[in-house]
C-alpha cells in the first residue's frame, strides 16, 4: 500500500479553503437583509424577487466556499417552493375556508427569528454599556474620520458580500488584462491586509481591492477579510444601513504570522 500524502495545515487554494463562519449568520438573516435591503412589508414579501437575489447570493456563497452552504440550499428550495405556490391558480376567496397564503409559515418564522435577534442585541449593547462605565472612550476611530464622524454599526455578513458583489460587477466592467504570476495564499494575503491597516489605521471596503487584477485576487483578498474578522484581528464598521464600510485593525495584532498561527491553533480551517 502506498503512503498517503500527509495533507498541509493551511491550504493556499481558496478552492480548498473553508472559511468557518459559526459567529456569522444563516439563511434566516440573508432573508431579513433582503426585505430591509428592498424596503419591503415582512407581511407581504415579493417572494418571487426576494428569492432570485437569495439565489444570486447563494451562488457567490458557494464560489467562496463558505461552510455554511448547506443551510442556504435548504432554504432556497423551500423559497423556490413558496414561489411555485403563489404562481397557482388562488381559489375563490368567497369560499368558506380559503387556502392559506403559502408565505406564511415563512413570515412566521421570520418575526420569531428577530425577537431572538433583538433581545441578543438588547443583552450585546448591556454588556457593551457596562464594560464602558469603567473605561475611557476609545477616541481612536473619531479621530482618523474627523469633525463629520458619523456613528457606525458593526456589519453583517451580508452586508460584506453585497459590498463584495458591487467590486465584483465593476471588475467585469474592467478591460480584461493577463498578469502573470504566482497566486497568492489567504494567509499572505491577510499579512498584506494587516500591514496595510497597520499604515494607514484604517481603510475603506473597496480600497482593499485596489491592488487585485484578477477575479482570483478578489476571492482571496475578500476570504482573507472574513478570515481576519473571524479571528478578531480586525472589526469592520459601516455608517448606517447600508453606508460606505471601513476596515479597522485591532489593537495588539501582529502583521507576520498571524495566518499561520491561527491555523495552527484551529486545523482544518
């Protein structure tokens, strides 16, 4: 019998890396971001476009690998399904037992779901308050933006991708140039990215971008993003409801080796 090949700790392909997302969200969150992204009743979703932009981010979740892909297919054949439903004949509405409206198990889940989500934030913003009576106000974040400060939110993951999509359709816009060369791992990516925030404090979304020619390079930089932000090397904020993003390193994170110590403390990842 032949030895099998021992297998690295940190893959370089992003083909073969799986971005571990278990303090991200799930399908129910990418609904909730939809119907707030479309400004539309949670009573009366438009079920047939709600579900044509899930699958379009189902598509880009499945082309960066994410771990949680599963959860999201479920949910799509269960829209595709409430779709399928409302395109039927709907019985006479006179009748004496009319025919329930097939999104509305979904609605039901959805308002359950933001109760849970917002008495987690309610007990967040708490702990958040209490850990600020006994320290000073980290001025750090007003004073790279300036007098017109606005008050950020921490963004979702969705949030990300949606800003990760739009660099995505201008890139296709881009004349086509080859470059060639050697492609870059997530880990030396993620170095690059923390010596840049370590120049500069902090960095917009999309000037993370600026440096990548090739669709390759922007899924490696955007899974070093998620990467970096899953193992608190950095925190992302963004003005508003779907305002502009920017990239904050936090303090103590070293530039070198960081990649290749997370690995080594969390295999498989």
């Amino acid at each position: 019998m032949q030895p099998q090949p021992v297998e690295p700790d940190f893959e370089p392909s992003p083909d073969a890396y799986t971005v571990r997302l278990d303090q991200f969200t799930g399908p129910l969150d990418l609904l909730i971001h939809l119907i707030k992204k479309n400004e539309v009743n949670i009573y009366d979703i438009p079920i047939a476009l709600i579900t044509a932009q899930y699958l379009e981010y189902l598509e880009l979740i499945e082309e960066l690998n994410l771990d949680v892909a599963g959860d999201f297919i479920v949910m799509a054949a269960t829209l595709i399904h409430i779709k399928s439903r409302t395109l039927l004949p709907r019985p006479d509405a006179s009748q004496e037992d009319p025919e329930e409206d097939p999104r509305a198990v979904l609605v039901s889940r959805l308002l359950e779901y933001q109760k849970f989500k917002a008495a987690a934030s309610l007990l967040h913003e708490r702990e958040e308050w209490r850990s600020a009576q006994w320290q000073r106000p980290d001025q750090r974040v007003a004073d790279i933006a300036g007098e017109e400060y606005e008050i950020e939110v921490e963004v979702d993951l969705f949030s990300l991708m949606a800003a990760f999509k739009a660099v995505l359709d201008r890139a296709r816009q881009r004349p086509k140039v080859e470059i060639p060369g050697a492609q870059i791992s997530i880990e030396e990516r993620m170095a690059q990215l923390l010596a840049r925030l370590s120049e500069t404090e902090a960095c917009g979304f999309e000037d993370l971008f600026s440096d990548a020619h090739t669709r390759q390079d922007l899924i490696v930089t955007f899974l070093a993003l998620l990467e970096m932000i899953r193992t608190r090397a950095v925190r992302v904020f963004q003005a508003g409801m779907f305002g502009a993003i920017r990239v904050y390193k936090r303090a103590g994170t070293r530039d070198s080796g960081f990649g290749a110590r997370d690995s080594a403390a969390h295999p498989g990842t």
